[in-house]
C-alpha cells in the first residue's frame, strides 16, 4: 500500500510550495484531461522574469506567445521580418518540451496598416492582398515548420451577430480569405494543426455563425482541428451551462475544443459588452479600480469557486478539450491590467503578483480526478 502511495505521489510531481506542504502542479492534475498552458511575454521566454520561468516549468506543458508572432511585431515592415523575439519564444518551449501555439496569422488587430495599402495609401486590390498573405504565412510558418505545433490561422473572423465582421481582410478579399488563409498555412507546414480562435463563442447568434463557418471551411476540405474559445470571461458570463453547450456544439463538428486565452474578470466592468476586442479603451475611475492593494478574501473565494465551476465542465468534457491555456502566468502580467481599462490591478489568473497560487489555484487541481484517486489510496 505504502508503496502504491508512493508510486502515485511520485507520478503526480508534487512540489514543495513556499507555504511549506505539498501540491500537485496543473500539469500533473490533468495529465490525462488536457494539456495546460500560458500566455508568455518576453520577459517570461528570455528568462529576465525568473519567477515566472520556474512557474512556467513547474506548471504547464504548452504556451502560447501573448505578442510576439503577431503579424506587428514578427513582420513590421513590408520587406522586413523580425524574428528574433519569435525565435527565442520557440526555443524556450523547446528546450522545456512543451507543446509550443503560433498566434496569429491572419487578424484585424495589431497588423500594421501597410498591410492593406499600396504606396499613396489606398486599399491595395484582392490579388496584391493575397498575395501578400500568401508570403507572410509561407515565410512565418514555414520557419517554424516541425516546431510550432498549432496555429491560429484566422482569428476573430466574426460579429457578435454570428455574421462575417468587416475587416479589412474581408473587405478586399471577399470572404474566401478564410479559406485562403488556411489553405496557406496547410501548404506550410501540413503537419500542423489548424485553429480557429475566437470571443463570446458562448453566445448563441455568433455561436451559430462560427458553426456554419466551420462547417463550410470542412466542405471546402480545410483540415481544422479544433476552435478556441478564448475564454475572457467575467465573473456572471458565461454560466457553466453555456459553455458545456457550447464545447458539446463544436464537438458535434468533429472538431477539438482548446480553451485558448483564460482569465476570470473580477473587476467591475466598465462596459456591459462581453466581446474581448482588443481596441476598446475606457477612462480610469477609481471606483473601477477596487483591488489596489490585493483580493479581499471574499472575493478570492468567489473567484475560486467560478474557476471550479468552470474546470468541473472542462474535465467533464476531457475527450473533446485538447487544451486549456491561461491568457498570462501571474495576476501581475495579465493584460486585464491595461484592458479596457488602462492602469487597474487586475486579479484573473490562479497565481498573484508574488507568483504564489491563490486559492483559486487549490480549487482547479480540485476538480481534477488524481487528488481524488490519491485522497481514495491513503
Ligand atoms: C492581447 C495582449 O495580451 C496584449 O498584450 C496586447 O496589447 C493586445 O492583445 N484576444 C487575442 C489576444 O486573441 O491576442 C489578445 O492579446 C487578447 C484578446
């Protein structure tokens, strides 16, 4: 017995927490659900932010670059690349062996405006644009080609209607871009799977629209592997009913479901809209900005139940969700910082600004099966 324990205990890679008792790590909790990632930035994969690497080691077997391949930073100007930060995010998940996410090839957001224009600055025409499209992702996903595991070929790509949003990309394009996109990114590397990533997939008008666009994408036989829902959620929305429907809504597709960019808003909204789009930008307020001088306990305690609640979904439906990755490591690197509002002390992962786990974090490894199967043994 003492040895089955054991055996068990070693299995599960506890470690010593700096309060001085042992703790399963998330990626050994749900080693047999999901893998578990996190968003990283630059001072996390070049190893300035020494915390957060041993975090980052300790806790998760895949990441996800929260900036650094976005089509801004890896390809600013048109004949010039720029992958140095890029190269360094890749290594790292490398070197550690984990399952390394390219975000994103083809988006609306932080792409630079040269991308749509021709010299005098107006709109370049459909076949410039695909063709430009065409280098960027051969260029970008080829170099990491064997390396990169997944990408996020198109992101964002819809209304909160259901219908196709305006973007650039469409508007020149039409909307065979997603096909193209994907086309392009399969002929890259065939070996890789394939994303679509999107906000408030939980709603059910843009949940039905992601649905038919799948769908489509499948008929016009685009290997997609899975659709990330990014899971910026607040403290009221999505219930866990929404999003066990909406994970069981996808899985009917025969498609995987990767929960992409977690983190649990608790500060009070500044807007009621639900959509995570990056440009929105509100006045700070100091009645907007509560939790200067960190979570009262209550509130931690309501973060780790809704975190619970959430898991318990995630771990029901371990067959279909590939993978869930945190939008950041500690409470300190969130964007939730500076989005939508600038300069608030944000509180939405499971680890605070000292890298130490908050309650939240003894709530997750709750809702998965090994503490159980160990609490059963002894
Ligand atoms: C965010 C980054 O976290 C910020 O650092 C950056 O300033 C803006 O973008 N949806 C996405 C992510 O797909 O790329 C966004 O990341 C968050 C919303």
């Amino acid at each position: 017995m003492f040895m089955k324990i054991m055996t068990t205990v070693g299995i599960m890679g506890i470690f010593l927490a700096t309060s001085g008792f042992a703790q399963t790590t998330l990626k050994e909790a749900f080693k047999n659900d999901f893998l578990i990632g996190a968003a990283l930035n630059e001072a996390a994969f070049t190893g300035q932010n020494i915390n957060a690497v041993a975090l980052i080691k300790t806790q998760f077997n895949t990441i996800s670059p929260e900036n650094v391949l976005k089509w801004e930073s890896i390809h600013p100007k048109p004949d010039q690349y720029d992958f140095s930060a890029a190269d360094r995010y890749v290594e790292f998940g490398q070197k550690n062996k984990m399952f390394i996410v390219g975000h994103t090839l083809v988006w609306h957001n932080q792409t630079p405006k040269w991308v749509f224009q021709d010299d005098q600055g107006n709109p370049v025409d459909r076949d410039t644009l695909l063709k430009r499209m065409h280098k960027h992702i051969s260029t970008v996903v080829g170099r990491y080609k064997g390396k990169i595991g997944g990408w996020d070929v198109v992101n964002e790509a819809l209304n909160e209607d259901g219908t196709l949003r305006d973007s650039p990309w469409e508007k020149i394009i039409g909307e065979d871009y997603l096909l193209k996109a994907y086309q392009f990114a399969h002929e890259a590397d065939p070996q890789a799977e394939l994303y679509y990533n999107d906000y408030s997939l939980e709603n059910a008008p843009k949940q039905n629209g992601a649905v038919a666009l799948i769908k489509k994408l499948q008929a016009q036989g685009v290997p997609i592997t899975a659709v990330g829902l990014q899971g910026h959620y607040k403290m009221d929305w999505p219930g866990p009913q929404q999003v066990d429907a909406t994970i069981q809504a996808f899985s009917k597709l025969g498609v995987k479901v990767m929960i992409t960019e977690l983190d649990l808003d608790v500060l009070p909204p500044a807007t009621r809209s639900q959509a995570a789009e990056v440009s929105m930008n509100f006045a700070l307020q100091a009645k907007l900005n509560p939790y200067t001088n960190g979570l009262p306990d209550a509130v931690q305690q309501t973060l780790a139940k809704r975190y619970a609640d959430l898991f318990a979904v995630f771990v029901q439906h371990h067959d279909t969700i590939s993978r869930v990755t945190f939008w950041g490591v500690t409470d300190g690197d969130s964007w939730l910082n500076n989005w939508p509002v600038k300069g608030r002390a944000a509180h939405p992962l499971l680890f605070n600004r000292d890298g130490k786990p908050k309650p939240a974090f003894n709530a997750v490894i709750q809702t998965s099966k090994l503490p159980q199967d160990l609490q059963k043994l002894m």
